[in-house]
C-alpha cells in the first residue's frame, strides 16, 4: 500500500489533460529509451526528437524544460498522452521504479506526487 505521508508533490503546466497512476522511468539520454515498458510514466529534462520513441509505450509525461509547444508535449498531446512540463527538478526528484500520479485535470496547473 502506498502512503500519502512517504510523498512529494510538485507542479507543472498541464500539456494533455488527464490522470495516470504508474511506475517511472527517467530518460537523461538514448540509451534509457529501451527501458520503458508499456504503460510506464516518462520523465525527461528537456525535448529531444529521439525521445518520442519513448511515447509508443507511455502512459504519461513529465517534462522538466519546456512550454506546451515544444516538440515532445505537441507530440504527447497529438497522441493523446497525460502530459505536464515545466516541473522544476523532475530528473532530479523522481527516480526510475518509484510510483507517479500524473493529476492534469484541475486546469492550468498539473500536480505529480512521487511516492517514496
């Protein structure tokens, strides 16, 4: 079970509105692309092309830099992905294996909570 005393909680702006619970990975370069499994939450530091091969198996998106029409939020809103950017610190906060709950449906501000 997991516990809302053991979590973070920070905040970004809604790309793709929605809400998706599951297990991250975080992708620093290419090579961590081959660690995404079908349904996990993709957690990025800036838009790169190579990672919307990443998106074929997402179920979200969090990504550290960027606005709303930066290539990789246009292309996880185009594929109807759960997408929050500007969330200071993802890559630094959340690590590959921990549980995220993506809430993109209050509106402008999204809010992810990592559990510990």
């Amino acid at each position: 079970m997991i516990s809302e005393e053991s979590c973070i909680v920070l905040s970004g702006i809604v790309v793709c509105p929605g809400v998706v619970t599951s297990s991250v990975v975080v992708i620093n370069d290419e090579k961590d692309i081959n660690s995404v499994n079908q349904g996990d939450v993709v957690v990025i530091p800036k838009s790169n092309p190579i990672y919307v091969l990443a998106l074929t198996k997402a179920s979200g998106l969090i990504c550290e830099i960027g606005g709303r029409l930066s290539h990789i939020c246009t292309i996880a809103m185009e594929m109807g992905i759960t997408c929050i950017t500007q969330v200071n610190d993802a890559t630094k906060l959340i690590k590959t294996g921990q549980i995220v709950n993506i809430d993109g449906s209050t509106g402008e501000e999204g809010f992810v909570t990592v559990y510990q």
